[in-house]
C-alpha cells in the first residue's frame, strides 16, 4: 500500500467506550451486528488477546496516551488529574511533523485538555474533576451513581445525550479527514473516540429491531452468591448495588438486548468515519487501530459495568489495518500500553531517550507484519480506583491470568481450559510454582503496601483541594472547541474561487 507523501503514514485510532473484545462478530459472536468491524477485522490483524491497563475511563485512556501504567502516573482513578509534563503519544508523533488531533471522549482530568494533541474538534462528553475521587478509608460502600438499579430503565429511547454526542464525533471526524485529504504533504494523527456503548442501555428503535426475540443470547458465566464471591468482586458488586437491586431475568435480557443494539450503532459511527477514509483517497496510506478503554461485563459472573479483571471486563478489541500490517489473527498477548511505541514506530517518529526508558509497552510493528518470534506476550493491569479498597493487580501471561490483592487471597485461571473464568486455582497445589512465578513478576512492579499509601495518600490531597475548588467560583476543567467554523465558508473575496479550492475530487483506484 502507498505511504505517506513522504514514506509516513496518516494514523487513524478509533476508539470506543466500555466495549469487550467478546461484543463483536470478528471476535466469535455470532449475535453481533458488527458489519464494519467485522469488515476491518477481515482485511486487517486482529489481536485475540489484547487487554487495558486498568478497567476504568481516565486510568485506562492516560495509560494508553502516556505508555505507562497508571501507578506510575498516579492516575489512580477518574477523579485523578493527569500530569501535563508527561510525555503522550503525541509529543513525539508532533515533534515529527504530524498534525495531532483529538476528536470525542478522553476524560482528561486537570487543566491540561490537550496533552500533547494540537486540537480538540468537540468537548468531551461531560467534564470532570477532583469531586470523583474515591475514599478507600470508608470501606465497602455503596455507590447509587454507578447502581445497577439503572439497569431497570434500558430499552428505547427517541435521543439521549450519547447519541448526541457520537453524531457530532463522526461528523467532525468525517469533516476532518475530508480537509486533511486537502493537504497531503502533513500526515495526521486523529484519535476519534466514541462514547457508545457506555451505560446506560438505551438505543433507537432503529437499532434494537435488527435483533428479533431470543437473538440476543443470556451470559454464559452463572452468577455467584456474594458470600461465595471473592472479596476483590464482592467490593464491586456492592458498590454497585447488586446487593439491594439484583436485576430480574427479564432486566438483564433487555439490558443486553439494548446493549447489542448500542454496539451496532458505534459499528454504523465507525463505518462512516471508514467510508469518509475511503472517499478522500486515504485509505492506503493510513494505519487504522480500533480498540476500547476497557470491556463490559453485562452480566457475565452476575457483574455489570467493568472495574474487575474478568474477560469481558480487562479484554478488549484491536484490529489493525494499513501500510505493513498482514491480515490475520495474532494470539499474543498485547496491551494497550503497546500503542505509543506502535504508533511511533510506524510513524518512524523518534522517542527522546527519557520517554523510551519509562515506557512500559512495546512497539507492535513486528506483530502487525506476522512476526511473532521473540514477543514476551504477557499484559499487566492494575485497579486502583472506586469500588475497591485495596490495590488490585492483574498478570496475563501465555494461557493464565494471575490477579493479586494486598492483604488477601488472589486467583488464577487457565483461560485455555477455562475461558469463562469459573475454576480459581489460586490454591490448587499443582500450580503452587507457576502462582510463585507470576507474583515474582508482579513484584517487579512495586510493593503493593507502598502503592496502597500513595493511593490513600492521592484521595486524601485530591478530596481537600476539590472540596476548596467547589467553593467561591468554580472553575471547570473543561475543553470547549473555539468557534472554527467560518473559514470553512465563503466570508470574503471570490466565492467561485474559493468553492473551486475547497472542492476534493473523486478518489485514485489505488486509493491513494
């Protein structure tokens, strides 16, 4: 495929939010309506085991923009602000001449709304602050803002705010690449993220009625007593309120069913910014990635929302397509740490020798081309955020994911036998050496008592200076986009002339 003007090609990441690797046809669901994906997914690589690095929004989306794990940017969670001196994706993609641009949903929190990124086409959904800091110091409470007593309200809706929102994310995006195609001599970096399928479950009709009755399958992982539930899911089923408002079976069914239907409306969202990719005559010299902040349990376990280590909740899309990357599937093991030095590397953008040595992924460009060789195919995650009260950890190394808790007990699963996550073998002799293995290697990345001091220690500074913030005027940490829209239109001058250069043509055969 054609490059770049110059050998560098345009790079495409469109996300989405609170969307499991296991919600889409071109990962194995039959009951997906993924057309769009799937399509991506057959001309590109797929990665079969790719996970967050933690399964909350700001922890999760800072991860992946900085390279490094969230206890290293004391991102610990969503009310925690992320430092402007940390070095993004972006940095070095802009020091290499691409133009950087944000378009949808980052949850950045701080006054730094940017990081790194040149423009931001939209605000973000909703803004947000030091008010969402958690506080582990009063145990396990319960949470009404994240119940799961809204499950009882999923279905139909006319409009919502996410609808709202997703429309002006891909018409932007779409407008976006339009006017880059206009100037191919820079190539772009464009972040398009999506806020879809985030709760709560409600969709158009348009979208629920391409699922017909018994088309939406149940949760195939039966749920637990919560007395016989591990402490780490138990703290987050109570914050959730499972415990005061188990949903009824026919809840759950309309859940899902609205849920399926909110995935393929972000498939319909990804299609047209694909379509736009086409029609301006990019499509072969830009990298697409698609991929999510974290997954969705929707019921698998009992569970809903995210914040575990269970599959549908840490393992997420990413699908790849575009210059140097063969078509196929990829069973290593990634993380979405990998993205910055990927990007980078096939940006041939250089990382100062300061942001390298810190990073904690590595560049897939090896695994997109099909070599394999040599991969450590492992990905670590952490929690560290509301729900829980203390730090949890998680390991996937080969065919077992490890997940440690301070002071407690932790699991182990063999994913190859027991991909539903039902058999703990946390205490099974047989793999007494292999736990050791893999706590020695979770040991590399501090001690969980000091991680548990800098956490408690993070809340309470975050809460006194977010309390004081509330008072006098506040001041929102919010990114609202300055008014851009007059240079599109004819305001002065020649307006045939001005049509004329504004006009893009039809599209090379080569898609060039």
């Amino acid at each position: 495929m054609p490059a770049a003007v110059d050998g560098r090609p345009n790079l495409l990441l469109l996300m989405a939010d609170q969307l499991p690797a296991s919600a889409l046809g071109c990962y194995g669901n039959r009951a997906a309506r993924t057309p769009n994906l799937d399509g991506l997914a057959r001309a590109g690589r797929v990665f079969e085991n790719a996970y967050c690095s933690s399964p909350i929004c700001a922890a999760s989306r800072a991860s992946l923009m900085a390279g490094a794990l969230p206890s290293r940017l004391q991102v610990y969670d969503n009310g925690a602000d992320f430092a402007a001196s940390t070095p993004t994706i972006c940095h070095p993609l802009r020091g290499h001449g691409y133009r950087t641009t944000l378009c949808g949903k980052m949850h950045f929190i701080g006054p730094d709304q940017l990081h790194g990124f040149e423009e931001r086409l939209t605000p973000d959904i909703y803004p947000a602050g030091l008010g969402w800091t958690p506080d582990w110091g009063q145990g396990v409470v319960h949470n009404p803002g994240t119940s799961v007593r809204e499950l009882g309200e999923s279905g139909t809706c006319a409009r919502s705010l996410q609808l709202d929102y997703d429309e002006a994310v891909a018409h932007q995006a779409e407008q976006y690449l339009y006017d880059a195609a206009r100037e191919p001599e820079r190539p772009f970096f464009l972040c398009a993220s999506f806020t879809h399928p985030h709760d709560p479950f409600v969709m158009t009709p348009e979208y629920l009625d391409r699922f017909g009755p018994g088309d939406v399958p149940p949760p195939l992982a039966d749920p637990e007593p919560l007395d016989r539930m591990h402490p780490y899911a138990r703290w987050v089923q109570i914050h959730h309120e499972l415990d005061l408002y188990p949903p009824s079976p026919e809840v759950v069914a309309r859940a899902r069913h609205a849920y399926y239907a909110m995935v393929s409306y972000l498939d319909a969202k990804v299609g047209q910014v694909l379509a736009a990719l086409e029609r301006a005559g990019l499509a072969g010299r830009t990298l697409v990635l698609f991929t999510s902040d974290h997954g969705e349990m929707l019921g698998e376990h009992g569970m809903w929302y995210k914040r575990v280590f269970y599959e549908d909740s840490a393992r997420v899309p990413l699908v790849a397509r575009g210059p140097g990357v063969a078509a196929g599937t990829c069973p290593r093991v990634v993380s979405l740490l990998d993205l910055l030095p990927t990007l980078c590397d096939a940006a041939q953008a250089p990382l100062p020798p300061a942001v390298a040595a810190e990073l904690a992924g590595h560049s897939l460009v090896p695994l997109l081309a099909g070599r394999q060789e040599g991969w450590r195919d492992e990905a670590v995650a952490e929690y560290l955020g509301e729900g829980v009260i203390e730090p949890c950890r998680m390991l996937r190394r080969g065919r077992h994911k490890l997940v440690e808790v301070r002071g407690l007990p932790g699991q182990l699963f063999d994913l190859e036998q027991d991909p539903l996550e039902q058999e703990d073998l946390w205490d099974d002799p047989r793999y007494a050496a292999l736990r050791a293995t893999l706590l020695e290697r979770l040991a590399h990345e501090g001690s969980l008592d000091r991680l548990h001091e800098a956490v408690v220690r993070s809340q309470a500074r975050r809460r006194a200076v977010g309390a004081a913030l509330e008072q006098g005027r506040p001041q929102p940490w919010d990114y609202v986009p300055p008014p851009d829209t007059g240079w599109r239109y004819v305001r002065a001058g020649d307006a045939m002339a001005a049509s004329r250069r504004r006009r893009l043509g039809p599209s090379r055969p080569d898609g060039g």
